[in-house]
C-alpha cells in the first residue's frame, strides 16, 4: 500500500498530463490569436499545475516510514560503535608473520 506522502508513478504521470494540457491550450489559443483574452482558463490551469508541482518537489523528497526507520537503526549502529572502548589500531599488529603464529611451531 503506497504511503500518501510518497510521490508515486501515477500521481508523476497526472503532473506530466497537466502541464502537457496547460501547454497544449496555450498553443491553440496563440494560434487564434486569443491568448491574451484567456487570463481566467489560464489562471485555472496554472493553479492545478503549480498545486500538483508544489507536491512533487515536497514529496518526492520525502521518506517513506520504512526509509526513516531504516535511516534510523543505521544511525543507532553509528552511535553504539562510537561508544564501544575499541583499542586503538596503533596497539596492536595484524602482521602477516609466522612469528605471530604460536600453533605452528
């Protein structure tokens, strides 16, 4: 089930379609030469368009519950390995020695 703040495909679909409309009137009213008669349609049109715009740039952004949370148990990792009292790599050697290797002598 899709989460309403989540810009889907089809509501990307229904943006494209309105500025294609809005577009496509303003062609055929400067063709007839009434485009500057048309302050009203036009007014309309933009407002269905900036309106759905407005929440593509909101919501296309947004994080979905899954995301935050995901978001969220990656930062608490971060966190415990933070807090954890690790040595600090300069205290020991990984070398590749045989040296270091008392099971085979």
């Amino acid at each position: 089930m899709p989460h309403e703040q989540v810009y889907d495909d089809e509501r990307a679909k229904r943006l494209l379609g309105l500025l294609k409309v809005l577009a496509a009137r303003i062609k055929a009213l400067e063709a007839h030469g009434d485009l500057a008669n048309a302050g009203p349609e036009l007014i309309k049109l933009m407002g269905d368009a900036r309106s759905e715009l407005f929440h593509y740039e909101v919501r296309r952004t947004y994080d979905s519950p899954e995301l935050m949370e995901s978001r969220r148990i990656v930062e608490q990792a971060k966190k415990s390995i933070d807090q954890l009292d690790l040595p600090d790599s300069n205290e020991f050697e990984l070398g590749d020695s045989e040296e270091n290797d008392p099971w085979l002598e």
